[in-house]
C-alpha cells in the first residue's frame, strides 16, 4: 500500500467533486457564524480545514453532519442536490463525523457499538453472529487488535476511535470528518491513526481533517482550506503550502484602533514566579515570572494548557509539582481563598457558571470578596459595601438601573465588568484573567482594555489569557504561547522577537518547528 501523499492528489480538471458547499450562512442570535461559506471535496483526498479558534470550522461541519441547519446554501454529493436536516440523512448520504469528544457506549461491545441504530435481524430476533461476522470484517481492514466482542470501556482512546471509523466503513461512509482526533492519542497511536487514514485515503474514501497542529497537515493533506471569521478564505494544494502563507491566511485580520495600552520599556521588579508547576496532566513544568505592571497574555490553541496553567496558580485544581512566589516568598497556595488572601484574583473563563452569582444582586456580586473584610463583628457592614459597589459601577461604567438588580439581568459586557470590579475590590497586586472579554460586544471590548491597562499603571502584575490574536498583541507587554501543555516560545520584552499574530501561531501551531526541518 502507497502513502504518496502526492501520487492521491486529486486533479479538480477531471474528478468531479464527492461534496460541494456553497453559500453557506449560518447566524446564531443574530451573530453570523459562516458567511457564504463554499467547500468543496474530492473522493480519496485529506482536505485539512484549518483558521482560528471561532473561525466556524465545526459550525460548517456541523451544518454537514446534520447537527445544524444552514440558513442559506446548499449541499451537493457528486453533483446531486440533498437537504440534511439531520444526522440520520447525513449519514444516509455517507457522511460520517467522528467528534473529538467520541461517541461510543462504553459497556457495549465493538460490534454492538458499530450496529448501535442499524443492527440486523432475522425475523424478530437480532442477528449477532452476522453483526459480529460483518464487525470482524471491517476490523479486519482497519488493522485493528482487538475484537468483536471486546468491551468498548476495555479499549485505549485510539482503539475507541477504530471502532468509530469501523462504524463508518461499515455504513460505506464516502466521506469522514474528523475532528482534532489526535488531541488524546500518544505519537505511537498517532502514527497508527495515520496509517489508517492513509489507507482510508488510497480506498477513495474523502477525509475532513480539522487541526490546529501543522506537522499533521504537512503530513497527511492534499489541500487545506482556511476560514477566517465565518468567512472562507481560500484553499491550497499541497505544492503551494509553506508555514508562512498559511499562517497569514489563518491571522489576515487587521489590528483594531482600540488598543491604548503602550507596552513597557522599563519593566517593574517581579512580583509572581512560579517554578515547575504541574497538575501531571495537562499542565507539565512550568516555569514563568510576571513584573509589577506588565500585562503578559497567555496564548495558544484550544487544549494547549493555558486554562489550567492559570486554574493551577489560583489554587482552583491541585497541583502535582511545582511552586509559586508572590514577591520573593513562597506561597502555599492549596485553595483559591489561599491566592486571594495572598492578592491573587481570577477571572475565570466562564464568567456564568464559575465567576457570578447571576440571581444575586450586582451589589452583592462586587462585594463578595470582601464581606468579610468590611464586616464590624460579624455583621455586614452595608453602608461599608454600597459606597464600595457605587464607586465600582461608576469607575467601571457599569450601566445597570440600580444596585439591586440580578447579575442575570446584565448584559455580557455589563456581567464581565461586574466580575471585574469583585476582583479589583481586593486591591490584588496578580490578576489573572481568563478570555476577558468572551462574548462581549465591541463597545464592552474597548472599555475592558482600558481597565486592564488602568490596572497595569497601578503596578498590578496581569496574566491575561485569550484566545483573539488582535487582543494579545494589542494589550501585551510580553507574550508566551503554550502548545501541548508546554510553554514553547516568548515573544517582546528582551527577547527580541517581535509580537505579531504570525509569530504567536507560528509557535502555536508549531509551524516554527515544521520550517525548521
């Protein structure tokens, strides 16, 4: 069997495409997700889809998959017109999409899970030993080491994603999406799940890949196409791919005119250094250093760490390794009310479920850090707390009717401002935030960056997590890019490396390492 990637190269003069998307729009709450979005797919090729976090890739997937409902668009299979309204269709049509969560009943077996909605049946009875017959068949091709009757549970993360694509062959799938599927696999079960891909390639079967990770692209796409912000930008053969151009058609936006902060020259004395720190999982040694008004973001793909790394310095998980210092002293951090009585403040990433209190008054949201604090023998100190709460709305521009109304009530950019004043009330000298301005509207955007910088004038040192390029390199005096749980690469301060967009994915996606082969 051949892995010529280019021996498979589809020529688009003479094969007719297996699926075709045209004109696909897809809104939610009036937000467009994808905007006259067109794909198109030939049998026996890997077709990566790449763009940034947000740039609608699993959305058009979806939309294939029968998840979703395009607005407008249509889809073709071999130049025929269908309507996918849902899975069951998609997969009538031989579409097949393999999530990066998978979806398996573990205390089924292999072949109960590949019949699971379509098994066979003699008469009123199921027909097991021709499913195990016809299981042992399709595994048989995959190379598979296991079997049949083998408990799913009992399988390794690669071998549950042989039974998916099993299920897919078995359905005679003509076309297979999947998604980050090397994110739980080690480099040996990563190699296995290309040899198989490759195979799946050479047998005409048309493969989505979508990854973040460009050493996969270089070595398993005859074309990658690229969405940028709902938008599609554009496709290239596997002749025309360099790390450069494709990280440019990844990052192409502009940088937005809101962005006040002016990065330091003379940075402050170090106020927090953590050394080694590690949850052993998802977070290996980690070492880093923030200064006294320095804004540092954090960037990365999406698993690459970033999260964790700040949940682990806030106390929020436990760690397995490592150590924190908050000016020169070591901290024992073991809970995040250890951090906020050391001046450690966290804006998580999702400010609903894990930062407000969204049926409590917006009064009570800001001074639920310092209740204790304001109290005068164990009784609230309310007069205390309304001057706190008054001077925050007015200082953070936090439009509400009054004090009393419910966090629930709020806008997003209200609700994110509300979560910031709590934070700012403990007076911290480290603020780590987490995607801080996640689903918020521009206005909202512009005044979260002025008090992220107001706040880094003050001397407070600032971790700043996002996942928006423009707004890493808008707002940060240094960055550092996390990929696979490690720290890669640094970028401004004294290193000499300038911080863009391109160098930022450039580390992320590793393409520093692909162009250095």
């Amino acid at each position: 069997m051949t892995t010529d990637i280019q021996a498979s190269i589809p020529n688009p003069s003479t094969a007719t495409p297996v699926l075709e998307m045209r004109g696909i729009k897809k809104t939610f709450h009036g937000v467009p997700a994808l905007q006259n979005v067109n794909l198109t797919i030939y049998p026996g090729e890997v077709h990566a889809l790449m763009g940034e976090n947000g740039a609608g890739k699993s959305t058009l997937m979806k939309i294939l998959a029968g998840a979703y409902i395009a607005d407008e668009g249509e889809i073709l299979i071999n130049g025929q017109t269908i309507r996918i309204t849902n899975p069951a269709e998609a997969r009538q049509a031989g579409i097949t999409l393999i999530y990066q969560e998978l979806n398996v009943a573990p205390n089924l077996t292999v072949a109960e899970n590949m019949f699971m909605g379509s098994e066979l049946s003699r008469g009123q009875l199921l027909d097991r030993e021709g499913m195990y017959r016809e299981a042992e068949r399709v595994l048989k091709i995959l190379g598979a080491n296991f079997a049949p009757e083998d408990i799913v549970s009992s399988l390794a993360i690669a071998e549950q994603q042989q039974v998916e694509i099993a299920r897919a062959l078995k359905d005679k799938s003509r076309i297979l999406v999947m998604d980050e599927p090397t994110a739980a696999l080690s480099d040996r079960e990563t190699e296995r799940l290309f040899e198989v891909i490759r195979q799946l390639r050479n047998d005409g079967i048309a493969i989505i890949y979508i990854s973040h990770r460009m050493e996969e692209v270089y070595a398993l796409a005859n074309r990658v196409s690229v969405l940028r912000d709902g938008q599609y930008i554009g496709s290239l053969t596997r002749d025309q791919l360099s790390p450069d151009r494709l990280v440019q058609m990844m990052v192409g936006r502009q940088m937005q005119d809101f962005y006040e902060h002016q990065r330091q020259t003379q940075p402050g004395a170090f106020v927090l250094e953590v050394r080694n720190l590690s949850d052993g999982r998802k977070v290996q040694a980690t070492n880093l250093e923030l200064r006294a008004g320095e804004i540092v973001g954090l960037a990365g793909l999406v698993g690459a760490g970033r999260t964790e790394l700040s949940r682990l310095i806030f106390g929020a998980d436990p760690k397995a390794s490592g150590e924190v210092f908050l000016n020169g002293k070591k901290l024992d951090i073991r809970s995040p009310g250890d951090a906020i009585a050391a001046g450690i403040g966290y804006v998580p990433e999702d400010r609903k479920d894990q930062g407000l209190f969204l049926e409590m008054s917006a009064r009570k949201n800001i001074a639920l850090n310092t209740l204790e604090e304001d109290a005068k023998v164990g009784v609230i100190n309310w007069k205390t707390i309304n001057r706190i709460a008054t001077t925050a709305v007015e200082n953070f521009n936090i439009r509400l009717a009054n004090l009393e109304i419910r966090a629930v009530d709020l806008s997003g950019g209200n609700q994110q401002k509300l979560l910031l004043a709590r934070w700012l009330a403990i007076k911290p000298r480290v603020l780590l935030l987490d995607e801080p301005t996640r689903g918020v509207d521009i206005g909202a955007k512009s005044e979260i960056y002025r008090i992220i910088s107001d706040l880094a004038a003050q001397g407070v040192a600032i971790l700043m997590v996002s996942s928006e390029l423009p707004e890493v390199v808008g707002l940060s005096d240094r960055v550092l890019v996390m990929r696979e749980g490690q720290l890669v690469g640094e970028l401004g301060g004294s290193t000499g490396r300038e911080i863009t967009q391109e160098n930022i994915m450039a580390y992320a996606t590793g393409a520093w390492e692909v162009a250095a082969l």
